[in-house]
C-alpha cells in the first residue's frame, strides 16, 4: 500500500498491516524528522475555519442565521402539531449544524456575528424609526431555533442592539451632512448675501433647529454672547448700508434722517431731468398705445371706454410729435394719479393700461436724453422705487432693516422679485429675507447660564471660536456628502448589525 505523509511525500509499496509506529520509527532510523507526527492534526471543520476568509465568514453568519430562523419556525410548526418525534430529529439537526459553526464562529467571530446581523435588513422600516429598528433587531431572534425563554431573552438583546445601531447609523449620517439630508443653503440668498456684505451662520442659512439653537445658546450665554453679537451687529449693518445704498445715501442705519435726504436728493434730480427732457412720441409710443388698444378689443362687449378716451388722448400727443419737459411732468402727474384711483377702485384693468401709457411717456422721455442724463435717469428711477418700499411697512424699525419686510413689500409689487429679475442691492436683501431663517426658541442659553455662570464662561469662548470658524461652517452647512433620503435610510439601516453584533459581545448573549 502506499501511505501520504503531512509534508506531501509519497511511501510506495509499504506492506500490508504497517502500523504508524513502525513507519515513523522506520523514518527516524533513517534520519528523518518526525517531530510532526507530534501535533494534533486539526479537524476537517477547524481546519475549514482557518482557510475561511472574512468575506466568507460573514456570508456565513448571515446563512447560519437564516438556517436558524428557518428551524425556528419549522420548530413552531412541528411543536403546533405535536410531532415530538419530529421535533427530536430537528433539534439533532440543529445541533450538528452548530457543531460544525462553532469552529469558524471561533475563528472569526467578528464577522460571523455581523453576519449573524445582517438578516435584521430585511425587516421593513428597519432604517426608518427607533421603533422600526427594534423590530428588526428583535424579529430574527424571535422567529430564530430555541426555547421560548431563549428566544425572549434574545429578542430582547436584538432590539436594544437594534435601537444602538439605529443610534449610531443616525450619528454617522449627520456626520456626513449635519444641517440634514437634502438640505441647503438658498444659493440665491448666498450670492446676495456675499455681494453686500453678510456672513450668515450655518444654521441661519440651512434653517437646520439644532444649529440654530447652537447660535442662539451662545449668542445668550456669558464668555460667547459678545463676539455672536459683534457678528449679528456687522450683519445688521451690511443690510442697512446696502439699504441705505439703494437710495443713493451713505448710512448704516436707515432711519427718518436717510429716507428724509434721500427723498429730497431723488426729487432734485427728477426735476432737473424733466426740465431738460423733450419727449419725441414717435413710432415706439404709437406702438405701445397700438398694443394697449388691442388688448382693450379682446374684451369685446366688455371694452372700457375709459381705456378708449385715454388712449385717444394719446394718440393727440403723438400727432404733435414732442413734448416740452413741464408738459410731460404734467402729463405724467396725471396719469399716476388716474392709476392709483382705478387701482384703488378695485379696476385693475385701467389701472394697468393707465400705467402702460405712463411708461410709454416715461420711454419716450428716457429716449430724448443724452447718455449721461439717460443712466441718471434710470437710477433716479430705481432710488425713487426703492425709497417707496423702505418708507412703508415697518420695513425700517429704530434705523434697521428687516430682511423679511423688505421681500414681503416686494413680494407684494409684482412677479419681477419672483422671477428673478429685479437685481440690485434691495433686491439682494428680500432674498436674504426669503433665504435664511431665524431661531424658533430665542431664550434657548438662558437656563444654562443661570445654572452654572461663570463657571462656563471659557468653554463658551472655546466653542464660539471653532464654531465661527469658516472651515468648520462650511463642514456644518454643506457636509462631506449629500447622500440623498435613500441613501440616509441606507446608512441608518448600515449601524443595525454593528449594533447588534456589538450588543451581543457586550451582554455575552448566545449566538
């Protein structure tokens, strides 16, 4: 016969009924180390487990656990009908398969116990809530082979593990984007707000509750409180100067005194514009009053004669060809007048065609003006404009201007703030309006504050310094990733079987 030895050598032709003894001692006569013969030769699954790798190991977990979810319920079965014959061959069945998991479960015992873990996926909500993923850590271990006190007790452990994986899959996943997933600063009310001046906090520009409670705490607690409001201040200022800019003043508060000058410096530049303007109503004021009178046709029966007589008086204008600067000052006097009335009135309709004549008059007299006057003119125009909408609505309180007040008032003026063509510096501050919020609990601080005082005053210091710094609020309002809502389910799904698995070492619980 011929007999394999461990190093992979072949001995031919050895007799028949040759014990190991006699072969190694013929071995060692000869000069041959033997020393092998020594060890305790491992066992087909020991041996197994070592050549086992960590990929294999978990899909191994998870098939064991799968096979013992299976057996557990094929055990309920069998235990409902009474079939306790049956019930012995599964147990005897169960068992030889733990004996055979037991050596690679030794070997590998991490990533067979996230294997172990992974069945808990497939329950439904696992990654949505805390409850949800109790469910899933608790269900496998239920539903899995044993006793009923075994499978409680491990139900049990499955669904705190489940909670801490949820847990920790939550805190990965704000880790990856604390202002939240999906969320971003307003990219419109971020450009406004570099191009006058404001420097908004992360949770002032992502609207995320737990940032700005962040601000709020240390724009209130001792040892912080000062440098936040050195920066809510410069911010204040930057939307006054910017404000006080559109209604060509150099201030940084807009107050009585502001809007005072600036009314006046507007009204003397419109009066010296008209006293030099001639407007020539040419083919372009034909024009419009053409297309004024064929949407007044569409009405059919319904035509406003009003509309009619205006736009005939128009068409008298025209026929004389220009216009001295008084008479369009008149003209237009009248025309505002008779719009603001229809308006007023509840009659939209003639108070729009009103207004178009209007701005027909005032193209024609931009158009008489030379290319200086012109500029002058049109920025006449957007002060005297922008001077209406700080003036009314409590847009400016003690010299300050609200953001908010000032994209409600232009809100209200038309779809040109909407639609995105109104530029300019108030136009830049109603979108800073629109895009960042405020705090919803200003006394957040508060207590602490007065619980502890002083005592906190350098941790506060401390944290007002990384938390202002720009890198680490660039990290807190755009993240490291946007994964996405799936991909946040995703990953607080992914924390539920190292939680699990860690649950489980930590308790010593049983596999």
């Amino acid at each position: 016969m011929d007999v394999n030895l461990p190093d992979g050598r072949i001995l031919r032709n050895v007799p028949d009924g040759t014990t190991q003894d006699q072969i190694l001692a013929k071995l060692r006569a000869a000069g041959e180390d033997v020393s092998w013969a020594a060890q305790k030769q491992t066992s087909g699954p020991e041996a197994l487990a070592k050549e086992t790798g960590i990929g294999e190991a978990l899909m191994v977990g998870a098939g064991h656990k799968t096979d013992r979810i299976l057996n557990g319920l094929t055990q309920m079965y069998l235990g409902a009908r009474g079939e306790k014959k049956a019930l012995a061959g599964l147990a005897a069945n169960v068992q030889s398969g733990e004996d055979a998991y037991a050596p690679l479960a030794r070997q590998r015992p991490v990533a067979t116990a996230l294997g172990e873990a992974l069945p808990a996926l497939a329950v439904p909500g696992a990654g949505g809530s805390y409850a949800g993923a109790a469910a899933a850590g608790a269900a496998p271990e239920l539903l899995s082979y044993g006793d009923a006190w075994d499978r409680t007790k491990r139900g049990g452990v499955g669904a705190t593990g489940g909670i801490v994986g949820r847990w920790f899959g939550g805190l990965l996943n704000a880790g990856l984007k604390p202002a939240g997933v999906g969320t971003s600063a307003n990219k419109e009310a971020m450009a406004a707000a570099e191009r006058i001046g404001y420097k908004p906090l992360a949770g002032e520009a992502t609207g995320n509750r737990a940032l700005m409670n962040v601000e709020n705490y240390l724009s209130r607690s001792p040892g912080s409180s000062g440098a936040m409001q050195r920066l809510a201040q410069d911010n204040t200022q930057a939307v006054n100067t910017a404000a006080a800019r559109s209604i060509g003043q150099r201030a940084n508060e807009v107050g009585p005194g502001v809007l005072g000058a600036a009314e006046s410096q507007i009204g003397q530049e419109f009066t010296r514009l008209q006293g030099v303007t001639a407007p020539q109503l040419g083919d372009d004021f034909v024009n419009a009053l053409a297309t004024i009178e064929q949407k007044n046709a569409t009405l059919g029966p319904f035509r406003d004669k009003t509309i009619d007589s205006i736009l005939d008086k128009g068409m008298d204008l025209a026929a004389k060809g220009n216009l001295s600067g008084s008479a369009y000052k008149q003209i237009r006097t009248e025309l505002s007048n008779q719009s603001y009335k229809a308006y007023k009135a509840g009659d939209a309709t003639l108070g729009s065609a009103v207004k178009d004549v209007r701005i027909a008059l005032d193209q024609a007299a931009e158009s008489s003006l030379g290319p200086a006057d012109r500029e002058a003119w049109k920025l006449a125009r957007e002060q005297w404009g922008n001077w209406k909408t700080l003036s009314k609505g409590f847009v400016s309180e003690a010299g300050n201007v609200s953001p908010a007040r000032v994209a409600q008032q232009l809100r209200s003026q038309g779809p040109a703030f909407r639609t995105g063509r109104s530029t300019g510096d108030l136009p830049d501050i109603a979108r800073i309006g629109e895009g960042f919020k405020t705090a919803q609990n200003p006394n957040s601080g508060n207590l602490a504050a007065t619980v502890w005082g002083s005592a906190i005053t350098p941790a506060n210091f401390a944290a007002q310094k990384i938390y202002t710094h720009p890198l680490v609020q660039k990290y807190l309002r755009d993240g490291i990733l946007d994964i996405g809502p799936t991909g946040e389910l995703i990953v607080k799904a992914t924390g539920i079987p190292l939680g699990i698995a860690g649950t489980n070492e930590i308790l010593g619980a049983q596999r």
